[in-house]
C-alpha cells in the first residue's frame, strides 16, 4: 500500500488513515482522531463528518464484515477491507450521501493507494453491495450471535452481559454504545459556577446547560469546549459525569491529606482539590512518568496548589509512606474499560476474558495497599469504569471477606440524585441509565 499523509483534504481517505492506524498500532480512536482534527485544523464541516465515518465504521465492524462476507471471494489486504468497511457503513448508515457517491470515491481512493487490480475490486464489490443489498440480521437463528452481529460487540461480551445483567439490558447496553457520546464538563467552584460557566460561554458563541447528574457539571450539545476561552482560562474540566462521582462518593473536605492511586490524567484529582477548596494535600500518583505532566498542567490551568504528582507502582505506596496516615484514598483501578465503549469502540475488538483476569489482580493489590494507608475512621473509594462483575462487585465481595474491620458506606451523598440508583451500597451505572459512561462505585470506612 503506498503510504499517504493522513491529511490530504480528503475526508474518507483521513478516516480510512485512521482506521488502519488504530488498527496496526492499537492507538486510541479519541486521541488520534482529536490530534488530527488539531494537527491539520480541520474545520468544523470536514471535522463532522471525519469523526462520523470513523467512530461509525469501527462501532459497525463486527456488522460491516457481516455485510461484506457474501461480495468477497478470496483473501483481501487489510487496507481493502477497511475501506470496503468504510463505505458499506455510509451506503447502509448514511442516508445523505448518494451511493454512487460513495462508490465513485472508494474507487478514487483504491487507485491512489493499490495497484491497478485492487480499483476494479473495490469497484465491482460495492456495485454487488447496491445492486443486491445486504443480507437481514434477523434470519441468524442463534440469539447471542444475532446481538452480536446487530449491536457489533462479540459473542463473549454478550454471553458475558447477559449472564450478569439479563438479555434485555445487555441489548439496551450493546446499542447504546453505538451512539456518540455527548460533550460534558465540570466547571472549576474555585473560579466561579455553573451559571458563570454558562454565561462566558454564551459570549463565545458556545450553547451549553446545566448537567443532569452532578450540580458542577455541564453538557454542550455540539462543538468542542476545549477550545473555548473558558477551558484555557481553567473555569471548566472535561470530564463525563460518570466520571465525578467516584470524587462526590469520597466526601472531602477542606484540610484533609487524601491519596488518588492512579491519577493521570488528573480529572478526579483536580475535582477532589476544587472540593476541598484546595486547601488540603492531595497526593497524586500514576505509574507512568510521562503521565504526571497532564495533571500538572491540569492543575496549573486550573489554578490549584495542593496537589503533589509523584510516578511509580502504586501497589507499592506502602513503602513511601506511613501507614494509616491518609484520611481519603481514591483507587480509581485500571481496569477492562467496558463502559467507555463508546468513546473508545475498539476496546470492545482488542480486550478478552484473560485481559479481565489479570486486571483484577491488580485491582485486588492496589485495594491492599489502600487498607494499609487509610487511617482509622478513614475511608477508600474503589472505582472502576468497566461494567464487569469481576472487576466491581466481585472485587468488593474479596476485599470485604479479607478484613472484618472494613464495611460499606451507603453513598449518602448519591440520595439526591434521582437517574443514580445505589443497590446495597453499590453503585453500578450502565451507559443507558442516563447518557453517560459506564462506571462502578463503592466506599470502604476502616473501622
């Protein structure tokens, strides 16, 4: 395949760059295409349409291949496939655009980047595509690889959700990560409130409302807020509000010394500093070094002091310092990332059962550690933004049975809160409970 700039004015042709590039360096989908939109000052006509053909073709991919199969006769370049990908998804998905369009421009788009073999094939491919259609997803009889093929997750991730949430949510949960995730973020108190937050942006040309969850949260139905002078000015955080409320479980305040485990890249930290008034000591740390530069900078945008960044194994905080010398500790653990699909749809393609597995190692080490640093009477918010059972529920039920001197906190703060439902002192919200991401929270008190 010749090698081409990933910008070149074309759209389909960055989007198919993209694609291939998440595919052979597993980047992340969110990052790469934000750094070309900013790389390549893409306005804000192409920059749609850029991020529709992107996110759309790889949140179809498991039913785009479903699509294709019967049209192909022989192996293909991976390129090929994810250009032939790439247009099923706007002849099937996208209704403004004419499919002799779509057609006319993969052919354009094969003879630029192949040999003169591979235009005809794309060419001949497609036009099978319009002249016969696509075959119905309703005639597979088997009812988990039917979901699988119409919300485009794999079998083992529907088999998996539907042993722990039931057929009906695990659908409602598999389409609604097919949807665009909506903009939101968190207005800094330190600087002022939601309804300064509102106003500045409304002198930028920027619509935004109130939150629905969170009482510092904001959601802005199209544009980019990190782009406003509010951002830079550090009167707002993007940050979802799934996001916040690991921060609202963990009730601080002013004075206190708190430690976030796994910190970068600095959303939680900040919340906690601008709900503490920033008076306090904030402790932030996150394995990789290269990492703390983003909550630094994050915190200095913001205008926040007490918050100190160090990297290293948090597992092993116990040997930096003292034991039951912090009165919050935030484990925001690594984890599978299944409730953030749809931000990232190729976690759902990359993660397997064994990836789970080892993850809650991790997550069951980290919690340790945060026994042995959180004072008498303190308490330990485990966080997670997964769906997983393993990784949330099943993670709380091995802490609590290794110590009879922790138990659960009944979220209090959460009452106030109609779309947030706590079940047994548990938190566990699904990307279709109100829009936003999907997430776990508990809270431990060491007695």
């Amino acid at each position: 395949m010749n090698k081409k700039k990933i910008w070149n004015g074309n759209v389909r042709d960055a989007a198919l760059s993209i694609l291939l590039e998440i595919h052979e360096n597993q980047a992340y989908s969110n990052l790469l295409l934000n750094r070309t939109i900013k790389k390549y000052n893409i306005d804000s006509k192409d920059r749609g349409l850029l991020t529709e053909l992107t996110y759309g073709t790889l949140q179809h991919r498991i039913t785009l291949d479903y699509y294709l199969e019967p049209f192909v006769r022989g192996k293909l370049d991976h390129w090929v496939r994810e250009l032939l990908r790439l247009s099923i998804y706007q002849i099937v998905y996208l209704t403004k655009i004419p499919p002799h369009a779509v057609v006319h421009e993969a052919v354009e788009i094969a003879k630029r980047r192949g040999h003169k073999r591979i235009a005809p094939t794309v060419n001949g491919i497609l036009r099978s595509v319009l002249r016969e259609g696509v075959r119905p997803i309703e005639e597979i009889t088997d009812e988990v690889e039917r979901m699988s093929i119409e919300t485009s997750h794999p079998t083992w991730l529907i088999r998996r959700w539907i042993e722990q949430y039931g057929r009906d949510e695990a659908l409602a949960m598999a389409h609604e990560n097919n949807h665009p995730a909506r903009m939101t973020a968190r207005v800094n108190t330190l600087k002022g409130n939601v309804p300064d937050a509102i106003a500045a942006l409304a002198r930028e040309g920027v619509e935004v409302k109130k939150g629905e969850i969170i009482p510092e949260s904001i959601q802005s139905p199209s544009g980019s807020l990190a782009n406003t002078e509010a951002y830079t000015n550090g009167l707002l955080s993007i940050q979802d509000e799934s996001s916040m409320l690991p921060v609202l479980a963990l009730d601080v305040r002013p004075d206190m010394k708190v430690l976030d485990m796994c910190a970068a890249p600095g959303g939680k930290t900040t919340f906690i500093a601008e709900k503490m008034g920033d008076r306090g000591e904030i402790y932030a740390h996150d394995l990789h070094d290269h990492k703390l530069t983003l909550i630094e900078s994050n915190a200095k945008r913001l205008g926040i002091q007490s918050i100190h960044t160090k990297s290293g194994d948090s597992r092993k905080l116990d040997e930096v310092y003292e034991p039951e010398s912090f009165d919050r500790i935030l484990v925001d653990a690594p984890c599978s990332g299944l409730g953030v699909i749809r931000r990232k749809p190729e976690i759902k393609y990359n993660k397997t059962e064994k990836d789970i597995h080892a993850l809650t190692t991790i997550q069951e080490e980290l919690l340790e550690t945060a026994y042995r640093l959180v004072k008498r009477g303190g308490v330990v918010v485990y966080s997670t933004c997964t769906v997983d059972y393993d990784e949330n529920e099943g993670m709380v039920q091995k802490f609590l049975a290794k110590h009879d001197d922790v138990s659960l906190l009944p979220l209090e703060t959460f009452k106030e809160i109609e779309a947030v439902k706590v079940n047994n002192h548990l938190l566990q919200v699904l990307p279709q409970h109100f829009g936003g991401d999907g997430f776990f929270v508990a809270a431990f008190e060491k007695k």
